[in-house]
C-alpha cells in the first residue's frame, strides 16, 4: 500500500534490462557514444521531428537549465503558484537563471488560465526597467494537481506568452501520464500546441535517473552543452542514461507503464468514492487528491499504508476540508498493481 | 586496445550487481532511503571516522559545489594550471562560487609545491580588498598526470593552506588509484594530511555514476544539502546511486579494481620503455603518457589503438617532446585486460 | 507643482555647499579618507552604539547588498507584496544573494503584520530542502505607501523573524521622514527594535548619490566590503559620498529638510480632503495617495502638475477606487514649498 | 608631492562648477532628464557616429557590465595578467557574468600582443565543452604600466579577436590620457580600431564620480539598462553624474586635463633620469614607474612624497629591480602642478 510518490520504486525491467545490455565494451565518453546519439534519433521519431536533446541529472536541472536558456537580466518567469519550480527546487531556477524571479500565478487545481496569467503578466509592462522584463512562461503537464491541460489549453496559454513574445516551457515529469490521458501524439502536446522547450521526465514513470531537456526551438538550444557543463550536469558515462531511455521507448513502454500508473489511479478514486470519500479535484494522471476524515487518514497510516497529507488551503471553498478533514496525496506509477489498490480500499473505512 | 579514458568503459560487475540487487520494493526518494543511510555508515568505517557524505551526478559538481562550500565574495582558489577544476569543468566552479577566481599555480606533472603554492599566494594579501582574498586550495588525487602526492606532500601544501585559514580540497576523481599506490589508508591520505573536504569519485573505476562530496570539516557541510539541491545535484532515486557504491565498497572490490588498472599501466609504461619509447613523467597511478614519434602514433592508430595526444608544452626541458615527437595519454580501467596491453605493444614499433 | 517623486530635485543646499567644500587637496581613495572615517564615526553617534557602515552607489545596490550578506543557498526573504525589493529592484536583490527568492507578504498599505509575516514564513518548515529555507525579512521603513511601523510593530515582526532565527533588515530610503514623523531617535527605531541592517537612504531627503549600508549585527558585516568590492560598488572617490553625508546630517539638517517634506504633505492631503477628495491611507511620511475623479486628474495634468497614477487594485474594498476614480501617488520632498502645494489645491476643483 | 594615484585628487573646477549649476528645479530621474540625454548627443559628437551610453558608478561597474553584455555560460575572457579586471576588481567580472573566466595573457609593460593573446586562445578550441568557449577580449588604455596601445597594435588585437568571433572590449579608466599621446580621435582608438565596447571613464581625469559603458556594437547594448540596474548600478538621480560628464567634455577640458597629466609625467621622468635613476618601461599617460635604490625611496617617503612600491618581478630580466633596488609607481593627474614636480624632483637625491 505504497501510495507516497512515483519516485520510491526502482526502474522498470525494460529500463533495467537495457541498462545491464549496454553494459559491455567501450564507448565514448560525454555523450559521444553512439547509444546516446540512437536516443536522439528515437527523440526525432516520437516528436516528428528534428528537436534537440540533452539528457541531464535531474528534473529540478532539467527544469532549471531550460529556463536558463532563456534567461535575461531581470527576467520574470511565470508559473502556477504551486509548480515544481516555484515551490520544489530550492531555488535552482533562481540560481541558474542569474536571478529571474518566479511569479506565482494563481488557478485552480494546478492550472493557469489565460486570464490569471495575463493578469500577473501585466504587472510587468514592457519597457520599466524595475520592474525587469517577461521571459519565460511555465506550466506543469500533468499538474502538480494531478490534472492534465488539454490541447486548447495549452495552446491559450501560447498565445499569452506569444502576446508577450516569451517562450512556452512545459515541466513533463509526468509527461507520459497526461499523454495518455489525452491520447494524443507527443508532437501535438508539445510543439504543435506552442511548447518551445520540454522537460522530458522519465524517472517518475519507470527509469532510475533518466531526465532530459528537449527543444523544438532550435535556436535557443545552441551553446545549451555549455549551460549544461557550467552546471555539472553532464555525465561522463552518459550510456547509462542514454540505455535508460532506450529501454523506456522500446516497444511503447513507456505509454504501458503510464497508461497503468492512470488506471491504478482512476481505480482507487473510484474506490475512495464508494466508500464515501470525495477528491479535491478530477483525477487525469497518476496523482490521487482525496479529502478524507482525520481519522481515517490515521486509520490508513496505521495499518501500513503510505501517502501523505498535501495543503489543501488554497481549494475552492467549496471543496476545502473541513476542520476534522485533511487533504491527502496518492501516487501510482509502474509498480502500483490492484492488489495494492484493493488492499487499500479494503482498509479505507467509511466516515463515522 | 582501447586507453582512451577510464570513462569509457561501464560498470564493474560488482557494481551492477548491487544496482540489480537493490532494484526491487520501495524506499523513500532523496537520500532518506535506508541504502543511502548505509552506504553513509560504510563512508564513516572507510574514513575511520564521522565524514559528511553527499552524492552528487558528477565529478564537476562534486568539485564546485566542494568549493561552493567554502566560496566567498571575491574569493580566490589556487589549484594546479592543469588541473581538472582550472581547465575542464568549463567554469562550473566559478559559476556555483559565485564568481570564484581559479588561479593557475605551476609546477611540474600536475603537482603544486609549497614554494609555488605560497608563491601564487602572495599576490593575494589580507586585506586587499581590490584583489579578492584567499578561499580555498584544491589539489587533485592522483594527479592530471597520473602523479601521486606523498602524504608528507599533501601535508605541506596543507601547512600552507592553513597559514593563510583556508581550507584544503581533494580532487579524487581517481582517489582509489591514488590510495592504491601509496598504500596507505583513506584517513592517511586524507583528514590525517589534513584534507578538509574530498570529491570521492567512483564512476572512473568501475561505476556508472557514483561521486560524492565527502567532509571531514563538519561545521562546513552545514546547509550544503541546500547548495547541493540548489544546483538540481539532488537524485529522487538516489538509491541507485548508493547501490552502486555498496557494490563498489563490498569486499574491498574498489581497491581491487584500481590496484588493476594501476598494474596495467605499470606493464604499458615497462613495454614502451622496452621498446624504446619514453613517459613525460613517473606512472604512479592509471595514466601513462609515453611520448612517441609522431609516426609511431599513427601506425598506432592505424591498427586501432585507442589514445590521444596530449598538450606538453609545458613539460620540462628535459622531457618536451622534439618536433617529430608526440605526447600522448593512455588511461587503464578496470576492464583494461593484459590482453589488451599486449596488443598494443606488439603493435608498438621501435621508432626508426 | 511637481510631486512625481522625491528625486527629481538636486541636493539640497547644506549638501551641496559640503560636496564643494571638500573638493580641494588631495585625501587616499576607497574609503581611506578622513572624512569618509569622520563621517562613520557620525553614524555611532546618531545610532548611539558602534555600527559598521558602508557607503554604496544607490537603494537598490544598499538592499540587495544588505541581504546579500544574509543569503544562503536556496534561502527565501519575506517581504511585503509592495515592497521596493521584490518589485522595483529588476531582481538585484536574487542577483546579488545567487537567487534567493523574495516571497511577497500582504498587508495593507504597505505593511506586513506579525500574522501574514508568519503565514507566509509557514509554508517554509525548517529541514525541507525542497522549499529552501527561511533567510531574511525586509520591511520599508517609510513604506511604499507612506506609512510608518510603529516602534511596536517594527518589534512584533522582529520577533517573528527571530522565532525562525532570520534578520530584520529595513530598507530605510525613507529613513528620515519615518524618524520626524515617529519623534524617536534613530537607534529607537532601529537596533533597540530588532533591527539587525538597514538600507540608510539619504539621496531621496536632500542627496545626489548618498546610500549606505548600516549593520547593527557587527559579526555580519565581517567582509562585507569583498561584496560591495564585488558588486562595483566601491567608489574611488568616496570622499563625495561622505561629503555629501557630512552635509547631510550636520546642524540636523536631515530631520529639518524631512520634517519639511512630511508637513508639506499632510498640508496637500488636508487640502485634498478639504475639496471632497480621499487618500487612500493615512499620510504618515512624505507620500500622498488621492483618489480622484479621472476627470479632476486630466484637468491636474492639463494644468502642469506632476504627478502619477498608481496601481491601486489591492487595496481594501472599502478603498479601492471606483471606475471613474483613479489613484494617484503624490511625493515632497525638501524643496517642495507651500507655494507649490497652494498652486496645487487652487487647481484642484472638486469633483462635479 | 602626491603622486600616489589620479583618483586622491577631487573634481576639477570645470566639473565641479557644472555640477553646481545643474543643482536647481526638477527633471526626471532614472537618466530620464533632459542632462543626460544631451551628454548622450555629446557622447555621439565625440564618437563621430550613433553610440549607446550607460553611465555606471565606477569603473569596476563599468568593466564588469561591459564583459557581462557578451558573456556566456562557460565564456572564457582574456585581458593582460596585470589588467584591472584581473587583478583589482575582487571577481566582479566573474561575478557579473555568471562565472566567466578570466585568463592572464602575458606581456611586457601591460600589453598584450597578437601572439601572446593567439596563443592563449588555443588553449580554448572551439567547441570543446569541457574548456568553455571563447567570449571576449579587454584590453586597458592606457595600460596599467602607462603604456599605450598604438592603433596598429589594437586593430591586431580586434584581428585575432575577430578570428574567434568575439567582441574587443576596452578599458579606458585612462582613456584621455592615450588619447592625449596618440593625438587622434576618439572614434579612431576605438571603432575604426575595431573596438566594440568602451569603459569610459572620467572619474580619474577630473571627475567626482563619471564612468560610463559605451557600445559602438549597438545591437549588444540591448537590454543593458536591464542589466545595470540589476546590478544596482542605475543612479535615481543620474543629473548629478551627467553633470560632470558636462562640465569634462565642454570647451575641451577633459583633453586639457589629461594632456596636463601626461606633461608631468614626462616632466617627472625626465627629472628621474636626470638624477640617474631609470623607469621601467616608457611613459606614455600619466603614469611613471621609476627604479630607484630602496634608500631613495625611503628618503622620498621620508620628505613626505606619496608614491608606492609597484610589482616589478614580471619586468624584463634586463630591467628588473635588483635586490637594493625597487619599484615605484607614480600618477599624476589634473591637480598635479610643476611645482610639485619641482619639489620631487629636488628632494630625489642620486643614488649613492
């Protein structure tokens, strides 16, 4: 009943076999290998067409790294006030930015709008030099919410930072998640929707350590080696990596582990459902938001299972726990099977 | 006949097994899994003593965020002019310092004496603020040029390190091969030379990606779980970084490898000088840099010798290579087979 | 009839007759001087204890300075929504701290209370590396809004930045005209209230170029002089810096040229008030808000008066000015004269 | 007798009376005033062409902001072993532009040349991530050994800088100085020489406080207003720093002062030969390192002359101190007058 987050399993075996296969012989250091330069190839081939990609450390670098690539003095970039690289990452897009300050847009459920970000960019006029200039806009596929921007949402959100001239960055650490709950192509999530640059995210949905910055917008993507070396995030080895990747993308496993990791989700909000409970907000990726009895939460805890509570001081007030409630988390991923689930919900009593 | 880098080859089977072995359940994300916590305790027993241990992706951000420990506005490092901080970390310790100076202090094969220490030192006096002042030492452990500091050595670049209250860092992206050849224990090599803080590298000598920043100076590893997270150098599945050195550390298999490949260079060296050829410099750890006739080298290449050239114009005298002659690198590993090194020197013909 | 701002004028005259006395002979550069020495002593006396000063190029490069000696890697400094530091600084204060983040603070009128201090301290919990860590709080001492803290408030919050064990810091470009309007000493205002730094500002008061940094907290200010070095902001010349403080605080004229400013605005908010107009919020320094009919501020500017709109949409519902209302920010300053405030008044019709 | 550097004198009278005189009525702040645009017209009669001109608080500043405009993440600079920026400036470069490295070209007497700055450069071939790349070069005019660059020698410069395709930057901290001993324009020793940015500085020859970055690469100057005031360096009241550039420009006073300068020198070093004693290198500005016996010098310093001891183990074997011997540096500067000259050179006794 491990429901903590997607990053307490180990790889997937198709990830873990590739990376036992590569593991002979010589090969280039620094990404020089051929195996690295065969995951480009399969980048090209899911995205449908030339992007540039570099595989890092991290999602917090990779996240970072992007948004330095299109850094100014005094840029603002603009996120959901609960994102990643607002709230997770101490600060690595600040430093690796050379200061640009991150603007917390407001929205529900981890969702910006339009309307909220046109809102908070506007405090920004171009042309006032104290108040720094836009650079860079960020959302988050799938949320931190759980929830997934569908393709017309995405695409308003461009036309936003278009108006502004900044680029459109995505946060895909669970990019395989909301893509299946879309069921759309990468390319149409990405930059047939406006996304400039993306942050690959594959550790979440079944590698070890196998994140990667991806751009569509190959101008910026120059001297990107560079920010990548100055930050200490390029892998001498990087085979093993490269052979993560190729394990993940074999075969559509990637869309299998993901499109599970969803279906274990829906599952236990169902079942959470039936017995009573409510979510904080829809269920479309592989995050589980319930609002439940304080007293169930301890039940839970108490007979093993594993998620934790989450802020929920920011819902709507019509979903907001009440004083004896508490919003809790729930994550699923490749390794979460039914039986996990039902043993959960087999403990979940109804509120009393 | 490949002696290309001792990054080139994969994982040491030691080392893929523990990585296999450890992946399966679940463990908490980012370094509060109980492997973290051991493979911490096997660094404790190793150093004979409590050290501070932090995993990091890369030797380049082990050594800057070392530094970045101990950086100061208008800060001033010395370290050798060849060393790998100065010359091929493409200014990361300068970016993760907040503008750090790197000063070149010279020397022959990679190694810093106290007179040319002290010397570059001087140009730095308390209390100049338009020069910067003093911050820290960093020598490298074994050296660029596969030279090996005695412990009398470390402690006199030590003596003048503290003369001047700064601390002292090791560079020990090739600390086993180092060790091997001295014979001596971690501790002796280290806080008892009077190391204040060491990158622990193990990706060279066997591992896929394993490095650490180890402290013995405790109060100065305060926070640096901030810089570290700061610089997106925090794994989420940091357990498949400690497994690697749980497999790395068992049954002394670390010693095992480097003492290999320090072997395997000993016989090269004893080959090319049977031969007739010559080395830059004294082989004391995994690196031989025989130099050669130019024409030598490429008969080398020609037959699928595997080595580089190598910048020696600041060699001695005595040593720097004539106009027809050529430096060149050669690094063992611990998949470097005896087989190998035969190949090459058959292939080797006397220069004529 | 210019209120745009308080540094459109020049220097007032006692400041300018200084910067002339004292451009004869030859003194040492870099803070050297004898004036720059006498001029620090000044600041002992005026703060009734031994503080460390340090004169720099403006308010921006004084606060971010400030803080900058405070910063730690993923550090958060609280800070009014309003305040000078987060939104008028094109992020000097991230730049100068390698990317702290400022985490805006509501409040009315340009004040954080004790409570929404706190609130926002909360969502950063000790040993959360994610988040970052708690590092500074800043308050404006006259705020944004030409309010004052009182010397309780300036407590209150000073011991909920010390409950977290963070510095005050007050960003006092305003220093002057909150001290007239409190009637306390300076050391009242700031140390013996828990002021750990403050930004002295002299340039807006009666200066052209006269900004220091003022630690209480000696132990803080150990090497502050590499971050000012550091940042350019060292003069050369400081002897036209000090003269101008010479001038500045000599005979009182600083309290007398701030006093003047202050009751120059309360005569333009009483006139306002007298015409059927509001302000925003009580005139507690030299900084008056009206809200007026958009036609009342057409026919202003027709008429030659300087003055600026402001954006007024946070303010209390009860406040905040209704669609044909507009709010304005009106500033004094030491040459200001009632003349200018009468010619205001008779040009202000009441809104029809 | 004060010969101890141009920047212990005060304003010259023509500056300090434009200041004077510019201290009435209002004008926008933040170089919105109509001052500060005509010293920008100024500025492009001098220039012969369209310049782009940011006035900054020091030269520091002014340096820094300069590289900062062409940096790049892993960029590497090169300027003389002794120039400013690499020895006096406390990492402000580095800081300014996010860690770039800073790599001592040598030279006699402070200047660089062709070969020593092409041999430098091809330590760093292009696109060898691990070096960093190539970003600019700066070069100081007048040097720091008070030597001049003639304009072959920096259209040699610009040619091997263009051959890597990075910008030549200038320090002209001494600028009218060179251009009182050359003779020819402004637009001469910069642009047609290939020059692409210029640190401007007036502070030593007569001001208070002027120091200005001015690009004749126009395209660079883009958004570096963005970039001087995050680093705190946009003065509110930037009337009093055009003032001064006023008041040095008009009627040719800043070619008087700075021809003033150099005369003294020269005057100075005649004088020196005369009684024996030798200078270093050739007096060019307005600076004169002579090399006396130590008790000469401790006769002079005895009699009240401010003069200092100057490096000279990098001079020429020939021209080195021996070991009664030392090196002097002295500076003169508007303020300096022949009597002064007289005095000094009265009080040198020969050496004995």
């Amino acid at each position: 009943m491990n429901f903590a987050s997607d990053n307490w399993a180990g790889a997937a075996p198709a990830v873990m076999s590739a990376l036992t296969r590569h593991n002979t012989g010589y090969a280039p250091a620094y990404t020089s290998d051929p195996l690295t330069e065969s995951v480009a190839q399969t980048f090209n081939e899911i995205f449908e067409r030339d992007v540039a990609v570099f595989q890092v450390a991290t999602g917090t670098a990779a996240n970072a790294l992007a948004l330095a690539a299109y850094a100014k003095p005094g840029g603002v970039v603009f996120c959901h006030r609960d994102s990643h690289v607002q709230v997770d990452e101490c600060n690595c897009p600040e430093f690796m930015t050379g200061g640009n300050k991150l603007v917390s847009v407001p929205g529900d459920f981890g969702k910006m709008t339009p309307d909220s970000l046109r809102s908070s960019m506007s405090a920004f006029p171009d042309g006032v030099v104290h108040h720094g200039r836009v650079a860079a806009v960020s959302l988050t596929q799938a949320t931190e919410w759980g929830t997934v921007y569908t393709l017309d949402e995405i695409a308003a959100l461009k036309e936003v930072a278009a108006s502004r001239d900044v680029p459109l960055h995505m946060d895909g650490a669970r990019f395989a998640n909301a893509l299946s709950t879309l069921g759309c192509s990468p390319a149409d999530m990405t930059w047939r929707a406006g996304v400039d640059v993306l942050s690959f995210g594959a550790t979440k949905n079944g590698c070890w350590c196998a994140e990667a910055v991806v751009f569509f917008d190959l101008k910026a993507a120059e001297g990107f080696e560079y920010l990548r070396k100055r930050g200490g995030h390029l892998f001498s080895k990087n085979r093993f990596s490269a052979a993560q990747f190729e394990g993940y993308f074999e075969d559509g496993n990637w869309l299998g582990t993901a499109a599970h990791a969803n279906a274990m989700a829906l599952l236990l909000a169902e079942g959470i459902r039936a017995a009573g409970g409510r979510t904080a907000c829809p269920v479309e990726a592989n995050e589980v938001f319930p609002i439940l009895k304080r007293s169930q939460f301890e039940q839970l805890q108490a007979a093993g299972a594993k998620l934790y509570e989450w802020p929920g001081g920011d819902l709507p007030d019509s979903i907001r726990p009440s004083d004896d409630e508490v919003c809790l988390r729930m994550v699923t991923c490749f390794a979460t099977t039914s039986e996990d689930v039902d043993a959960f919900l087999n403990t979940l009593k109804p509120a009393t």
